[in-house]
C-alpha cells in the first residue's frame, strides 16, 4: 500500500510495481521489454521511498532497485471514445451533411471528422468523389487496408444477366449486415456511387445498436435470448466452397456491451426445432428485425453518381429499395470492405496530432 502526501493511498501489488517500472518500456514502441515469467521474482517489496518524481523500490528476491515513475502510479486511466451517438430515427442523422473527398483525401482535420463521425454515430458519407473506378481504394488508403474475401478486393454491386448473389439484381433488399457467415466478419464496408441512372434504388440504413438497446430496455428476456443463442450463418459460392459462421444476433462484450450485431436473413441457416428455445429466438428476432424496418428508423438516401458512404458493419445495417434500370448501367456502386482497427489507429493518431498543435 502506497501512502501519498495528503494520506491517500494507492494498493499496488509487487509485481504490478516492477512490470511499471520506469526501465521496463522500450521507448520506441512502448512494448514492454521483460517477460511475465520474470514477476514471479518479484514478489515482495523489502524497501521503498520517494526521491523527486520517483519511486525507489528493492523487491525480494532480486536485491536491486527500480525506478516507478509517480506519474505512472498516479496516472488516470487512459481517456476513452465517446459513448457511440446511437440513432434509433433517421431524423437523428439525416441532417449530416457529406464530407468533401477532395478535403478526406487532403486535409487531416477532414478526415478526422469523417472518421469520429463513423466511431460516434457509424456511418460517414462523402461527396465528389467522381466516377472514376477504384476510387474506395484511395479513401482507404488514408486510414487502413483494404480486406479482401471471396468476392474479390473490389466487389461491383449491379444488376447481371446470370446473378450469382441477389445483390447483383434490381430487387430490393433488406437491412442486413454483409458476411455474418465470415469469422471474422469485416468491420467497415465502403460503397462508391458511380451510376445511379436507374429509377429508384435509394441505398438504406439503421442503426443496429439504437434497436438492439431499445430491445434491451423494452424486452431484456428476449435480449438475452439473442445475445445468448448461438445460430449459423452459411454461404456457398459458385465454385462449392462453403463459408459458415456460429454466432449469436447480438454480440456482447463481457461487460456488457455491444460488440456486433449480425443480421442477414438471407444466409441464415434454420435453427432448426431448439426445444424450449425456438419460439421465444423467432419472437425475439422478429421484434429486432420489425425494430429496424420500422418507417421512422431507416434512413434512405439516394446516392448521387460520386457519393460514397463508410460505415459500420458491425453495427448499422444497410439495404436498399428495388430499382427499374433507365440507362446504360442502370445503377452500378463499387464497394470493398476494411478493418476498423485501421480507422481507430489512424484517428488516434490524428487526435493526438491536434492535442499537441
């Protein structure tokens, strides 16, 4: 127990003491220089004090000293993100206004916002970005990598004479999250609007977490129940290879929580007769899935030849209505798929970047 001037005490295990110890970083990457299997020796402390901003230590068994800055004792935790602005009405969002991609490519503080508005409410949507191909290359090269799957590092989502998925034809589809059948599904899913001459279309959105919440408060039994309940999600491609992912619908963290949702009717598997189980999982999905396509949830907006929207995919869902084709193309969107890790280590670094400016 460390006692402070003032009377304060701090309860500072011996081998917490000397994982922390000022010589114990490597200063270039902050990783920790000594193995775990050296705490065991470290088990008591025979002697401590305090000179200037440090503490001196000598644990038993190893007879030596090290050096705790009072600083790292007395630090507070690191500041977290913001709580996610979660939007259970499209009227919560649907006034964002669209970043230039000429500034997201350019200007930092352009991207930062348009990466804070992705951790914070799940979608960005960006304008200008012109028509040409391969354009969500480069707005993921300004913050992570492109994660490639079965459907390629590029995907093109427009209607074909022979589809082999329904989002190569006209019909409308629900909200949904892409590849729950993938372990681990991507995080962030782009889409480039590069013709949109066909009569309507309009890509959709809802925010997952917003409902799966409101789930929680209204009904926590048949929260629990999805959270709880494992089920499969399966795809087979035309080659014969089969992609399968057990899962639940809501996926908590060990406090609790949202870590992901996945929602994706068209590929999940029956649940087959879970005795005891079955009809409350159907009511209960039934209730998140009504949650999210209700009128006043669902965002719809129709992307213009140069759009681009980021967004979350493991927390907002994404569909669209069904489409007439009027030109040549009809409506062709140019998508990929990237991790959020990438978009979270890029924002940090640029957050710390204006903290110091």
């Amino acid at each position: 127990m460390l006692t402070w001037p003032g009377g304060a005490t701090t309860a500072a295990p011996a081998a917490w003491l000397y994982d922390n110890a000022a010589d114990a970083f490597d200063p270039a990457s902050g990783h920790r220089l000594r193995s775990a299997l050296e705490l065991r020796a470290a088990a008591r402390v025979l002697e401590a004090r305090i000179e200037d901003d440090a503490l001196v230590i000598r644990f038993a068994p190893l007879g030596e000293r090290r050096l705790v800055m009072l600083s790292a004792l007395n630090q507070r935790p690191a500041d977290r993100r913001p709580e996610p602005a979660l939007w259970a009405t499209s009227g919560a969002i649907e006034a964002m206004l669209p970043i230039s991609f000429r500034a997201f490519l350019a200007d930092d503080d352009a991207l930062a916002a348009a990466l804070g508005a992705i951790v914070r409410h799940g979608i960005a949507f960006i304008a200008g970005a012109g028509q040409a191909p391969r354009t969500v290359e480069h707005a993921v090269s300004r913050f992570g990598f492109i994660r490639e799957t079965n459907y390629g590092r590029l995907f093109d989502v427009r209607e074909e004479p022979s589809p082999t998925h329904l989002a190569y034809t006209a019909a409308g589809l629900d909200l949904h999250t892409d590849n729950p059948y993938r372990d681990p599904e991507p995080t962030l899913q782009l889409l480039h609007a590069i013709e949109t001459s066909a009569s309507g279309g309009e890509s959709c959105f809802a925010d997952g977490f917003a409902h799966a919440e409101e789930l929680r408060g209204a009904s926590p039994a048949s929260f629990r129940t999805l959270a709880e309940t494992t089920v499969e999600f399966a795809y087979r491609a035309a080659d014969g290879a089969r992609f399968s992912a057990r899962t639940p619908i809501i996926e908590t963290c060990p406090d609790g929580s949202l870590k992901a949702l996945r929602v994706n009717h068209r590929a999940l598997v029956s649940p087959g007769p879970m005795s005891g189980v079955t009809e409350a999982w159907y009511e209960a999905y039934l209730d998140l899935y009504e949650r999210l396509h209700a009128p006043g949830a669902v965002l719809r907006r129709r992307l213009a030849p140069g759009d681009m929207v980021i967004f979350d995919n493991r927390r907002v869902l994404h569909g669209r209505a069904s489409y007439r084709s009027t030109g040549p193309s009809g409506r062709w969107l140019q998508g990929c798929y990237a991790d959020r890790d990438g978009l979270l280590a890029t924002l940090t670094r640029l957050e710390a970047r204006g903290a110091a400016s």
